[in-house]
C-alpha cells in the first residue's frame, strides 16, 4: 500500500489483502487519551493494520514471520527495520521516539488506505490514557457516538468532544505525552497535510447534537491531570 507523496515514514505499508479487496473500511473504536499519540480515535485504531509479522519484534530478517511473538516495539522506536521484502524506512536517521514516529506511522496509513466509515464509541470508556498500564486512567460514561465518513475530521470533531482542541501542537494538551523531548505530534495535522481530511470546523459539517452539547472534559476526569495540577 503505496503512501500518496512518499510518506513520513514508510514509502508503502505491506498490510493484509483485505484491505485492498474490501469494498467498504470501517475502522471502529474507543474515544480515549493515548500515552505515546495523545489521543487514539479511528485513525490511531488504523495502527493495528500492520501485521506484527512483519512490523513486529519477532518478525523475520529477510522475510515475514508466520509464528510471531511479541508486539510492535520496533514501530515505536524503530530498533529493528522490518524485513527486507518489505519496503524499508525513508530515512533511517530520523528520531527514533515514539512520539515522533507513531503520528507518522498512522498518518501514513490512513493516506496509504483512507478509512471509508469512522465509528468512535464513547458511550464508556476510560480517562488519562489508553488501558490500565498507564498510571492515572479512570472509567468514564460520555455517552456519545461519533460517525463520520472522513477520518481526520470525524477525529477533529471526537477531540472537541473531548475538550481538546484539534489544531494543538507538540507540547499540548493531549499531545504533551510521548516521553522525552516535549511530547508527541498531532496525527491529525500530519494526516491533513497528506490531504487525507480536514480539520477546519467550518469545512466540517455536523449532524445531531451540537457539539456544545456533547463535551465530555477528559483531562478533569484524569487522576493524572488531577494530581498534576
């Protein structure tokens, strides 16, 4: 799956047959934080395309690995390059921290194969991070699902929900989490910016309840934003 403009990353993504042969992607998901991306909605979901075969610490040398072990490690950090039949980094000296490479990675990928139909539940779901290993997350009930058929803007409009604004930069809330070096990029303005979607409300038409009606803070409801401050 060739990347439209050569990509941030990869050139192309090697991913299963179906997403090619399907007539209809949907990608379905949680509305949460996300320690290493800041928020993790139908594009972050996008992330588990890549089959561990191949992108995960436990893939081959020169060749994809059919009995792997273990997760996508080398994405994050990017360690380990994948195997040799499969397209290689375009630039193997870029940073190698997740808060840089993971946005990339997933802005790629939705370029690479834009997502049809974008489903975020956010009916119950949890605060302050992605699951129970990051310090802080708390359930939450917001109450709301969000649909959309472009995926940067169906995201763009689950972030205002979620009292955080869209156009942050590195640094800002939610995207001040990725480790070292001042926090993770905005996967949404990268996606934008390979003209996946847009992320100006005024080009964003929404239907059902107002947005004023639907936010849910979740930083006010992070044991970690609230011990922090």
């Amino acid at each position: 799956f060739p990347v439209p403009g050569g990509g941030y990353i990869f050139p192309a993504y090697d991913l299963n047959h179906s997403y090619e042969n399907c007539d209809v992607f949907v990608s379905m998901t949680k509305m949460k934080q996300h320690a290493t991306a800041g928020v993790t909605l139908s594009m972050k979901n996008c992330f588990g395309a890549t089959p561990i075969s191949i992108y995960g610490e436990g893939a081959g040398e020169d060749e994809p690995n059919e009995n792997p072990v273990g997760g996508r490690g080398p994405m994050h950090s990017g360690h380990k390059p994948p195997p040799k039949s499969a397209p290689q980094e375009n630039d193997p000296s870029s940073p190698r921290s997740g808060g840089y490479r993971i946005p990339r990675i997933v802005a790629d990928i939705v370029a690479a194969r834009p997502v049809d139909l974008a489903i975020i539940d956010g009916i119950k779901t949890i605060a302050g991070g992605e699951g129970a290993w990051n310090r802080g997350v708390q359930p939450v009930s917001p109450g709301v699902i969000i649909a959309g058929t472009n995926c940067v803007s169906t995201d763009t409009v689950a972030m205002r929900v979620m009292g955080f604004d869209p156009m942050a930069k590195r640094g800002t809330p939610p995207f001040d989490v990725g480790g070292p070096g001042g926090g993770c990029d905005n996967s949404l303005e990268l996606a934008e910016k390979l003209g996946v979607g847009s992320r100006d409300m005024n080009r964003i038409e929404i239907a059902g309840v107002p947005i004023s009606e639907a936010v849910f803070n979740f930083s006010a409801h992070s044991r970690r934003s609230r011990r922090a401050g």
